[in-house]
C-alpha cells in the first residue's frame, strides 16, 4: 500500500453544478484545429478495444497512440507511444480544444478511467474533446510489470509493514528491494525515463498531436504534481488548468509521510465525532484492533487471513469519501465484533486492485516506479524507525506504517531519483486554478496554498472548499460552477475565494 503524498486512486465524483459567477479575466481561448481536419503528423484515431481488465468504451470514444521519445536526451533514439483516448466536444460549432486529464496514481490510467468517469464532465464536454491519456510506464503506454500475481499475494500476505523484530524488518527491506529486482528485470529499458518530468514533457507532445496551441489540462491528486511540473517547464504554453486535490510541492519524502499521518487522521477523527464517538476514544480502539490483528489475523470466508497490512487498507479506502464511511461502519463492526475480516478485506482488495481471481492490476508497480524515478530519498530502515514515535503521536493508528514506508518503498531501488521536490514555478503562465479541500486526507489542504505560492503571483489562484474528501469537482456545487466558469468562460475566481 502506498499512501504518502500520492492517491493510489482518485474519486470519480458527481453532483449537480449551480450557476454562479468569476471575475472575468484576459485568458486567451486555448482555440485548436478541428479535430476532422487531420493533417501531417496528427494521430489517427480508431475505434477503443477493452483495455486490460476493462470494458470496452463505447461508440462516443476513440483511441490512438502518440510516439514520444524514450529518451528525451536522445530525440532521434528509441521512441514508446503513450495511448490516448478522446470523446469529442458534442456542440462542434462551439468548439474550444481539447482537454486532458489526469485523475492521479501515479499510475492511474486515463484510458481507462475517463470513459467511466466522464459523466461527471458533461458541461465540459459540450466544448472540449475530452482526452485521458496513459503516462509513460502505465498500463497501455509501455506499463512497468514487477511481479507476478502470485508474487503479490505472497507479499501482502507475508511481508509485516509495521515490523516489530529486527527478523521482520530484515524482510520488509529486502521484499522492497526485490521488488526494485523485479521492475528492472522485467521492465528495465523503460524505467530510467518513467518519471513526472518525461510524462510533463509528453504532455506537451500530446498537445501539440492534437493540435491545439495552448493546454487545457484537469488534473487531480498525483494529477497537480504533474500539472505543476508542466506548468514549470512550459509556461507559455499553458491554458486553462485546474488542479484539484493538490500534492504539495514543497514536501520531501518523509514531509509526503507527515502530511498524510495528518490528513487520514483527521478524516479518521471527523468519521469517527459522525458517528457520534469520542475521537481520542475510537482512535486508540482502533490501533489496538490492528495491534490484535498484527498477532492474529482475522479469518474470511475465503479463507484467506486478514492481517495488518490488509486492514489498514481497509481502513483507508473509505476514508477518501464521505459517501464511502458506511461501508467503513460495517466492516469494523464485523472485525471488531464478528472477529471476522471479509469486509476489511474486500475494501483491501479494491484498493490493491486485485479481482475476485486473485489477478491484480499493475498500478501498484507503475506508481512505486514513477514515484522511485521522482526522488532522490533512500531512508533506511534505522532512519525509518526513528520516525516511528514522532508519526505514532501524529496518528496511531496510520503514522507508523507511513514512518516505515518511507524506507521499504524505493528500498536498493535500481534507478537514481531526479529531486528531493519537484519543481513548480511558472512565471509568466496563464492563471492556474488550484484547489485545496479542508479535509482531504490523502493530499491535506495545506498543500494546496503551497502550491499556489511556489506556481507564482499572479498564477497560482487559490480556492477553497469546506468540505470532506479527496477532490472537490462534482462534490462541491460551487466548485463545480466556478471550474465550468473557468474553463468555459475564462472566468477567474478571485484569488482566495471560499467555497463553503
């Protein structure tokens, strides 16, 4: 599991949009080229086949792949394609561009979210082509395979991530490390070049493909890394860009940890005041039903064993929606007063993207490599167990598995990380509409005002949503309008501005 300062998977939101209205400001429409008027060079789209473990689309949806260098350093070497899928702008005569999306990870594949999530971007959709994309090293775009399925299993069911024995922690180090193993032997010529600044620099080959001069860009939890990397590398070519659910720019690896001890806690504390318990109370009863857990793990009817690192999962993945905590309810109850752990594990199981066949998905192995490839931190195990006391006061329950996370995920990883933190400044870009939620466990809300401040006065435009969960766009009636004002419209908010 991987939770520090990345969503392993991001909400797909809905909700009714109300009409109000922005400050009317001097942005350019990111006008482009029809997308019928295809000439030398642009992508040939064709009808979608289903990807990997998916559906297929649907007739609205084409797909196409974008060739980019492997290498950016070698333009003329080896290329990969990156895959696109597009449903074009349904009132073609008010066409405005194109828009892409990323809806986070790292690992996240655009091909296969955006089809199921594109009802919530309806109203978008009547003016911009709606384009998802895979980045470089995810699923149909050269995708980063580490282990076999069998591999996966044995990992999750064997390997404690909170170790508490100098023998646990030897293995926990080492199944780091031998995973590091397996992502370079299986998927070595790609993962030198997976990182954020490749994928930024593939962006921007994707928007000149389809044509359109400025980049119109949604991106959301991993989605705003990625977005503010593109913004620092291209200001000039930035349009309309929204980034929801932000990552903070300014943390490191152990700063991602801290920020989300504190996020998930505090989703922890508002889930638990909801249902009517003492905050301090239910926490310390939690911690010390994964305490039991880590001893004795919960049997299933699948008979399959419920052990730590799986219930924390469980835990977490109801945490990054509101309307998720009844499945949360339900399924403590059971552990706690069943002794039974089919309903963590289920949870468990949707977050490690594993089916109902034991197969799981490879988003896992993309983010840990993209993530790996970004920076340049190796705490080691000792550092890592330093952290421990310092995350436990910052949450029992989730503080030390973020504390010895920092240490197992890039553990002996086989390639050199780029930064110790990314790189967001734009000077001279085009407003950037960035929103923070107050109580977003997985990217805090804090981050969001760094990432306002490092983008650049008179880019980064604050907005703030009074709310709970991971993303705004579809939740928040009045983020919703604001953002359909932006794009639509060029309707700035004011910076600053609070939706409550």
């Amino acid at each position: 599991m991987r939770l520090h300062g990345r969503a392993r998977r991001a909400a797909v939101l809905t909700g009714a949009a109300l009409l109000v209205t922005g400050v009317l400001a001097g942005c350019d429409s990111p006008s482009s080229a029809r997308p019928d008027q295809a000439g030398p060079g642009q992508p040939d789209w064709k009808r979608c086949a289903a990807p990997e473990g998916g559906t297929e689309p649907g007739d609205a949806w084409r797909c196409t792949t974008v060739d980019v260098p492997l290498d950016y350093a070698k333009p003329d070497g080896d290329t990969i394609g990156i895959a696109l899928i597009r449903k074009e702008a349904t009132r073609k005569s008010e066409r405005i561009g194109s828009m892409l999306f990323n809806f986070g990870g790292p690992g996240g594949s655009g091909v296969d979210i955006l089809p199921r999530a594109a009802g919530s971007y309806q109203k978008l959709n009547t003016r911009y082509d709606l384009v998802g994309f895979d980045p470089r090293g995810v699923a149909g775009s050269s995708g980063v395979r580490c282990r076999d399925d069998k591999e996966q299993e044995e990992a999750l069911r064997g390997i404690d991530m909170t170790p508490d024995t100098p023998a646990e922690e030897a293995a926990f180090v080492e199944d780091g490390a031998d995973f590091g193993a397996g992502c370079a032997r299986l998927s070595g010529t790609v993962l030198p070049h997976v990182g954020t600044t490749n994928a930024a620099r593939d962006m921007d080959a994707i928007r000149r493909a389809l044509g359109d001069r400025k980049l119109s860009y949604f991106g959301i939890s991993y989605g705003t890394e990625l977005g503010g990397t593109y913004a620092h590398l291209f200001p000039e070519n930035v349009g309309r860009v929204v980034l929801d659910a932000v990552v903070d720019p300014t943390a490191d690896t152990v700063g991602h940890a801290r920020n989300q001890a504190t996020g998930f806690q505090r989703a922890l504390e508002n889930y638990l005041k909801d249902r009517g318990q003492d905050p301090e109370a239910g926490t310390r009863r939690i911690a010390e039903m994964l305490r039991r857990i880590d001893g004795d793990p919960l049997p299933t009817s699948s008979g399959r064993r419920l052990n730590e690192t799986l219930a924390l999962t469980g835990i977490v993945t109801p945490l990054y929606s509101r309307s998720s905590w009844p499945q949360l309810t339900q399924a403590l109850d059971e552990a706690e007063n069943s002794g039974t752990g089919d309903g963590l594990l289920q949870l468990a199981d949707s977050y490690n993207g594993r089916d109902e066949n034991g197969h799981y998905d490879t988003q896992s192995h993309s983010q840990r490599a993209i993530s790996c490839a970004d920076t340049r931190a190796r705490p080691t195990a000792a550092e890592a167990r330093a952290l421990v006391p310092g995350f436990r006061e910052l949450s029992p329950v989730f503080g030390p598995f973020l504390a010895w996370d920092t240490a197992g995920w890039c553990a002996r990883w086989p390639v050199e990380g780029e930064h110790d933190t990314p790189e967001a400044s734009a000077p001279g870009a085009a407003p950037i509409l960035v929103i923070g939620t107050t109580r977003d466990p997985a990217t805090p809300y804090e981050g969001a005002q760094r990432m306002a401040d490092e983008l650049g006065e008179g880019v980064g435009v604050m907005l703030t949503n009074e709310g709970e969960g991971h993303g705004s766009y579809g939740g928040s009636g009045c983020v919703t309008s604001l953002v359909d004002a932006y794009f639509l419209d060029g309707k700035v908010p004011a910076d600053g501005r609070t939706c409550s």
